[in-house]
C-alpha cells in the first residue's frame, strides 16, 4: 500500500471519527422529551404535537427536542408517567384524582404519589352521540340499546362507568356492550353496528363533526337526579353545555357534565425541562391557542390555577411565580371549586 493511499485512509478515519464525537456531543447537548397524549382523532394527540411543535421551533434556545406519542388516552398516560415511559402526559382531572387517591383504577395498585402538574387545558365534556333512528332523547334512553362505552383505559369509559353507577347501571342494562377506541366508533355509529357511543373530548371535535357529517346523529342530554348526585359527590365534575350548532344536524344546545384536562409530569422530571417547556408554551400562547378549537377560550390565567388534584411542579412554579401568574393559592394544587371553576371557562 502506497503512502497516499495510507494518507487518505487516515484522513477518512479522523473525519468520521470527528462526525461521531460531534454527533455524541450533540446528543449530550440536546435533550428529549416524550409527551403521552390519545388518539389521532381526538383532542390530547393535537394539543401535545403543538407543544412539541414549538418546543422544537425553539430548541436552539434551550436544547430540548419534543415527540408526541398517540395512547389510549388518560389512565395509559398516568401509568406510564409512573412507569417512566414518558416525559410528560395529558389526563382528565377525574383519573388525576383517582391516581392520586389509589381509588378507582388505582384500587389495586395503589396511589401514585409522583406525578406533579404543569398546567390545565380544556374542559372536556362527557358526550353522547346516538344514531337520529335509534330514538334516543336522553341518557335513561339507553337503556336496551346497543352502545359503545368506550376502550378500557379512556377518559370517555371512566365517565361512563361513573354515570351508570350513579344510576345502578350495570352492562346488562344494555342490549349490547361495545369497547371501541375513537377511531372505530364513528363507522360503527354509520354503519348501524352501535346505536350511541360516548366521548370525553374538548368542543368542537374533529372526530364528532366527522360522524356527524357522515350519517344522521343526535346529542343526547345527560341531567337528572342521578347526575345532580354525581356532581354532589365529585368536586372534578360540573355542568356544561355543548353549544348548538357546531355539528350538523344538532341546532340546539345539550346539557351534561365536564371535568378538566391537565399536562402531568413526574416529580422526578427535570425542573429545568419542565420550565423551559412552560417558558415555551406561554411566550407564544396565541400560537398555542391555534392549534385547535378547543384551546380558543384559554388564559393564562385558567391555565395555571387549575384545578389540580396534585400540587404543580417545581419548574412550572418557578416560570409563574417569575411572571406573576400565581396568585393566593401558591400552586400547591388542592382541588378548588370545580363547579365555579367550569362556569368561569364557559
């Protein structure tokens, strides 16, 4: 082997060998960061690709890069927070509860005493959609119809379980019991494979308006004695209105009852992250607000005061108390007045 032929071996090594440690020292320099959210079709999967949207616009100020992942929604997302397979995730503030109380899907395996909030997003309603045929007015009209209750581990199952048990509901109440995810429900409600399904989704919804587009379809009240109790007995719930016309076919508005929706984080994450990640956030608020029509009626305000059922964390605390955001409360993230909280965003 001649001498220029071991020169350009030598310098093809020591490139590549340079490639790798500039490729190792920006791996050391950029950190990334997982947010758990829900299916494509609902609300959680576009509100978690816009934070990350923006996060990785900016990374070059903070050196965090940003990936949203699609779950079956609220109670996956708290498991794997607990779990360490995410960095952050988004939850219903009812499960929130339930995990922090080791009640409901937490019976078993206990409360989980890690995750921390970093800040409130929509409310999300608890919604019926019925077929127009299946002569379906309001809730007890369920009865003996083939409904959809929704997949195991769904904010949208969680408020159904909670709604039949405050009637002494049981799967037998039914003629038939589905457990379709959001992707299936629409066709199946179409196709006259279901008579009603239900939701927990922020208004207006993709996934309803869809549906509704696709085959007649009515949205079915949920009021009552039963319901009143309901909201009694959970400081998460409170009443809501589904405005008229945002779906076709559904002029008129329906009652029902919504909970809060939150960014969770453990309390092992990063304060640094989660602060940069806040920062991000609220320093471009209306590019945020944009990313669907369900954070149109946000504010900072809302946002930051909750309610929560666990305490914020220590980075999300830190952005609000340095840009005045926190006020009586400290953060410490008891639940407040759900009920008063609800009006407040309508």
């Amino acid at each position: 082997m001649n001498r220029h032929v071991l020169v350009v071996c030598a310098t093809v090594f020591l490139m590549a060998q340079g490639a790798f440690f500039r490729t190792a020292q920006a791996d050391e320099q950029n950190r990334f960061i997982t947010i758990g959210t829900g299916g494509p079709t609902g609300v959680y999967y576009p509100v978690g690709g816009a934070i990350c949207r923006l996060i990785n616009q900016s990374r070059r100020l903070h050196g965090i890069r940003c990936t949203v992942e699609s779950t079956t929604g609220s109670l996956y997302n708290i498991k794997a927070l607990h779990g360490g397979d995410f960095d952050f995730g988004i939850a219903q503030s009812d499960i929130q509860a339930d995990a922090s109380h080791g009640t409901g899907a937490f019976v078993q395996t206990g409360a989980v005493k890690d995750l921390r909030a970093v800040f409130s997003l929509h409310v999300e309603a608890f919604t019926v959609l019925a077929r127009a045929d299946a002569k379906i007015i309001d809730f007890d009209d369920l009865k003996g119809k083939r409904v959809n209750i929704g997949n195991p581990g769904s904010g949208a199952r969680d408020a159904m379980e909670r709604v039949m048990a405050a009637k002494g509901w049981t799967l037998n109440d039914f003629a038939q019991a589905s457990e379709l995810g959001a992707a299936q429900q629409g066709d199946a409600l179409c196709q006259n494979q279901i008579d009603a399904t239900v939701y927990s989704v922020g208004h207006p919804a993709t996934t309803i308006s869809d549906t509704a587009g696709a085959c007649d379809t009515v949205l079915v009240d949920v009021a009552g004695p039963a319901i009143d109790r309901l909201l009694a007995e959970n400081d998460f719930y409170s009443k809501t209105v589904i405005p008229g016309g945002l779906y076709y076919g559904n002029p008129a508005p329906v009652a029902t009852v919504c909970v809060g929706s939150t960014l969770m984080v453990s309390a092992a994450t990063d304060p640094e992250i989660v602060y940069q990640l806040v920062k991000t956030v609220f320093e471009n608020f209306n590019a945020f607000k944009r990313a669907h029509p369900a954070l149109a009626a946000l504010s900072k305000e809302d946002m930051v005061r909750g309610p929560f059922p666990v305490a914020l964390h220590e980075g999300a605390l830190r952005y609000y108390r340095s840009a005045g955001l926190l006020g009586d409360g400290g953060g410490q993230g008891q639940i407040h007045n759900q009920r008063r909280s609800g009006e407040e965003r309508r």
